[in-house]
C-alpha cells in the first residue's frame, strides 16, 4: 500500500495511491493513517492533486555514517554505535518542492537515504519487536551545508535550514526493504548508488537504540544513512532520490 498526503483546493487530506502509469488514483481516507483506515469515496487523478510530504514528524531523527564507504569518503571510521543527530520538523518538505540554498553557506550536498515512518507511540522498543511500530518507509533526502557541518563542530545548522529534508513521494507500507536498491541522480546523472544490505546498523537495531533515550511518536522519521558518493548541488540543479519499490522524490535547487 503507498499512503500520500496531497492538496486539493487548499485542502489537506491523506489517501491510498493506487494504479500504474497515467491511471494512478488515489482514494481519500478519513484522518490519518495511524490507525484503521477508513475510505470516504473521494477519488483524484494523480494529476490533479499538489502531492505534500507524506508526514509531519514531531522529529527527525537521523543517522550518520552508517554505509562504511560512505564513512570513509568522509574521512572517518564506521562508528561502533549509531550516530544519532535531529533535523528540526521545519526542515521537511515534500516531493517537488524546492531546496532553498541558503547565502550563509558555500557548499551544499545531497545525501539520498531510506527514511522510516514510524506508526506508533513507542519507547523502549526491543530489535525483535520493531516492525510493529514502523508504519512503511519513503525517500528522504538528508540535505547538508557541508561547510558549516565543518566549521561548526556539531551538525544542528548544518543540516537545520528549512527545506533541507525533502521527503516522498509517499509511505510504502508491507514492503521488505532488508536489501533495496538506494540511488541519487543529480541533474540525470547518477551519483549515489548502494544497497539497503550494506547498513551497518540495521533498522531494528536502529529502532531499539533510538528509543532507549527518546519516545517516537506517529509520523516521526529516521533517516538511516546515505552511501557514499554525496556531493554538492547548485542553484538550478535537481536532485532525485529513487529507492526500489518506493518511488522517486524529486526536488529543485533554489536561491533562498
């Protein structure tokens, strides 16, 4: 099942993505969909309707160098327990929307990763009980003022401007995603390629560590790290995330 949240008329609604191709539909659900899920009849056409991030998290919580090439491009070693950091709420954005670059900083990369939604109210959540508080899974894309993440010394500036987590196009739900196929292309032109296997720390283990010091609540997001091969971006470039069985997140570079 995917689950989008879209616009129509300036109305906000959530719905169930169904079809292939140009007869892609989606059918209105009533509220949201942490729950049982309830049809109101309402159809659109794809086409019709402004697709938005798929949630609106209390949280973000992400996780650095969790692919090793990733980690060693980087300059560093894999660390031996997640490396945890927050991107605030306000960074989010949805399939689409632009990427504003801020004046404030020089460079500024795309990092492609697999985010986790998470379903439930939870805390304390053991490895081999996490698939019950996951409700599916999207693109993300864990945008980074790399200059700043260097100068800084921590990484809250760096990776806090708005629009610098685009996420979509929508929640894949009932899919394996243990080893799937993760990749950025920048203006067409790939440049990230790896594969879910390759996580050093797997979602489950993620999930149980997360949740040792912090409650997730319905629609937070983990960002589970990006392979290697992030680079910068310009004003006018356009970054697409695609993960296999989920779809593609595409987003332009604009002045801010």
């Amino acid at each position: 099942m995917r689950i989008a949240r879209y616009s129509v008329g300036g109305e906000v609604s959530f719905g169930i993505v169904e079809g292939t191709g140009d007869s892609i539909e989606i059918a209105e659900i009533a509220g949201h969909p942490f729950g049982a899920i309830e049809f109101t009849g309402v159809r659109h056409p794809l086409s019709r309707v402004r697709l938005l991030a798929p949630v609106l998290p209390s949280k973000v919580v992400a996780i650095g160098k969790n692919y090793a090439e990733h980690a060693s491009e980087m300059g560093g070693e894999v660390p031996e327990a997640p490396l945890l950091f927050l991107k605030p709420s306000t960074a989010v954005v949805g399939d689409g929307d632009p990427v504003a670059y801020p004046s404030s900083s020089t460079r500024v990369d795309y990092e492609g990763e697999l985010a986790v939604v998470i379903g439930r109210l939870c805390r304390e959540v053991p490895a081999s009980r996490a698939n019950d508080v996951i409700l599916g899974y999207t693109c993300a894309n864990d945008v980074t003022a790399r200059d700043q993440q260097a100068s800084d010394g921590q990484w809250s500036r760096a990776k806090g401007y708005d629009s610098f987590c685009p996420l979509g196009p929508w929640i894949a739900t009932g899919i394996d995603v243990a080893d799937v196929a993760v990749s950025t292309r920048l203006n067409g032109e790939v440049k990230q390629k790896g594969r879910t296997s390759q996580l050093v720390h797997k979602i489950p283990d993620l999930i149980a560590y997360i949740t040792t010091c912090m409650t997730l609540l319905p629609g937070d997001v983990i960002l589970t790290g990006t392979p290697a091969g992030v680079g910068p971006m310009q004003v006018g470039d356009e970054v697409t995330v695609e993960i296999e069985r989920i779809g593609q997140l595409r987003n332009p570079v604009v002045a801010r």
